[in-house]
C-alpha cells in the first residue's frame, strides 16, 4: 500500500483537482500560455505583427477565400528559428489578391479582386520574376477562418499574436507587484511605529488615486510602448499585495516561532524572509490570481484609449477600439471575437484565484 502524503501542499493540491472549473480553467490558461510563445508558428499569417494588408478584402466575414498572388523578393534574410519564434518571418515577399489570372509564354496577367461591378485592375508580371519555377506555386486559395479586419488583415492571427501581449503583461505586472508588494508589506507589518505609518501613508495615496489614471500617468512618462504598458501595470498593482502582507506579517510576528527565532538570535531579514513570508503565502498567490485577470483588463483599456501596444502590434483592446464602430454596420463580430477572448481569460484567471482560495482554506 502506497504512503500517503498528509503536508498541507498536498491536501490543497487534491483539493484543487476536485475543483473542475477550477481545473478546466488552468488548463486553458496553459493553452492561452502555450499559443503565446508559439503565436507565430500557428498563426496563417507569420509575418512580423501579422501586418499582411490587402485593403480591397477588407472586414471580410468567417471563412472568406480569395486567390492570392504571392510575388517573390529578389533578396532573402536569414532568420534563426529562435527569432521567428519571436518576431516572426521578416519576409519582403508581396501578396496580392485576384480575382483571376492569365498566363502567356513570358508573362502573367492577373485581375485584382474587387466587390460590387467596380473595374478591376490588371496587372502583368514577367514570369522571370518567379526564379525560373511554376507559377501555379505561388498562386494559392487563402482562407481567413475568422476573416479580415478594417485593413483586410487576418483577424485569426492577429488574436493569436495578440494572446501574446494579453498573457504576458498578467506575468510581468503581477510580478512587479509582487516584489514591491511584498517587500514593503513585510517591512511594514514586521517593524512596525513610525516606519509602517509611513508605508501605509504611502499606500492609502498610491490607493487614492485612480487605477487607469495612474497608468495612464506612468506610461506617459515612461513613454508609449510594449515594454512600458507592462511597468506601469506592474507599479499600480503592488498596493493591494502590500496590504495582504502587511497584515498576514503582523499577526505571524506574534507567533512562537517568531519569537524562538529571535531568541536564537537570527536577524531581521532572515526571519522575515526564510520564516514568516512562507508561511503567509496562501492568501498572497489567490491576490496573485486576481490581478492576472486585472493586469488583462487594464492592459486592454489602455490599448482601447491608444496608449497600450502601439500600432501595428496587435494587441485585443486595440481591435475592439478598431472595430467598435463596425457593430452598428452589421459585423460586430470583429470587435466580438476580442472581446470573448479577454473576458475567457480573465475569467479563467479569476476561476482559478477561487479554486486556489477554497483549496488553500485549512477551515475547510
């Protein structure tokens, strides 16, 4: 017969396992994880960005096809698999989409897709330019299993590109807040008088003001970008973690181990760091799991207002603030689509924050 593990690890994981909204969305978010760092090995379009334009099939419903003119570039760069894993294909191919084409003996006429009786235009193309191989090669039926966007860009692989920015800022800002969060908490709860007048005093400012506000504050003058929408969550969300601690720190101080260790004479940072803190850890990952689903939130109303991710990296709130205004014309579905993928993965994460509070729960 088998041993069993009684540790308190133990029992919160199996209660976790008998949590199935609770599993179900880890799971997800391991997929959400796994899409992220793979996006451009997934992704139809595995240019940098996604940022493959054909204006003429532009907001084109689920499951449009279209012919595509692939033209080849004179010039190849060379790109390591480790770089278009992160930055995607740097290619200087052109595509064009027709609605039909005509081959001779040295050229290639095409007709450019147009809607609605408008002229197309014709294009024609020595067939030099293809390095010598059949044409048929780079004249492929291209499907958008999702559609195009406002710039007739694929709209699936700009959501999977754009799980990319959703799901790290949940790592980074949680992250941040959790090395300022606890840092200062601990010093507060553990010293105590004037230092934790102090840090409290700066905790109810920092609380007082505004969330989006104060990103919004951060990240004009960190300036516009990937990297600085991702600090600026980071420093708004250390509060609350600094709260938890703070009082999780106060109350363990007074326990007898806390004491022991001091008659030993170990010093401050070793007791409150090699002793108290992991024994508080409980309540601190659930917080951890809510601002995963807060760092996805306000990381997507910045990028809605225009001062997340810029331009052409894609980015879910972004497509929602494209696109909002197609709801009214009939294909709300391009601001739809982003909108379910935040809200699936913020609810996933939010899920996950109360199976890890009820299996954390030693009352239960």
């Amino acid at each position: 017969m088998k041993p069993t593990s009684n540790s308190l690890t133990s029992l919160a994981l199996q209660k976790f396992k008998k949590n199935t909204t609770g599993v179900f969305s880890f799971w997800f978010v391991l997929l959400c994880g796994f899409i992220a760092i793979f996006a451009y090995l997934l992704a139809p379009d595995s240019s940098s960005n996604a940022n493959q334009m054909h204006l003429e099939i532009h907001s084109k419903k689920p499951g449009f096809e279209v012919l595509m003119l692939t033209i080849p570039s004179k010039t190849t760069i060379n790109q390591s698999f480790f770089n278009k894993i992160l930055f995607g294909k740097k290619s200087q191919q052109t595509e064009i989409s027709i609605s039909k084409y005509t081959l001779s003996k040295t050229t290639l006429t095409v007709h450019t897709f147009t809607e609605n009786n408008v002229e197309s235009l014709t294009k024609t193309f020595p067939l030099s330019q293809f390095q010598g191989k059949d044409v048929s090669e780079f004249i492929k039926t291209k499907k958008f299993y999702l559609g195009t966007d406002r710039y007739g860009r694929d709209l699936l692989s700009r959501m999977l590109i754009g799980t990319r920015i959703s799901f790290f800022i949940g790592f980074i800002a949680v992250f941040i807040s959790l090395v300022i969060g606890i840092t200062i908490g601990a010093i507060a709860g553990y010293f105590g008088g004037k230092v934790d007048a102090f840090i409290m005093w700066l905790i109810n400012i920092t609380w007082s003001i505004p969330t989006l506000l104060l990103v919004i504050a951060i990240t004009l003058a960190l300036g516009k970008g990937f990297w600085q929408v991702f600090i600026a969550v980071g420093l708004t969300m250390w509060v609350e973690v600094a709260r938890v601690v703070r009082g999780q720190v106060m109350s363990a101080k007074e326990l007898q181990y806390v004491e022991a260790a001091k008659a030993l004479g170990f010093s401050n940072f070793r007791i409150i760091f090699n002793h108290i803190l992991p024994n508080i850890m409980a309540p601190v990952i659930v917080i951890s799991a809510a601002n995963f689903a807060g760092a996805i939130l306000i990381e997507s109303g910045l990028s809605f207002l225009g001062i997340g991710a810029q331009p052409p990296t894609p980015s879910w709130g972004a497509m929602i603030k494209d696109h909002y205004s197609y709801i009214i014309l009939g294909k709300a579905y391009l601001a739809v689509i982003p909108g379910i993928a935040i809200m699936s993965l913020v609810m996933a994460f939010m899920l996950i924050g109360n199976a890890l509070r009820d299996a954390l729960d030693v009352k239960n």
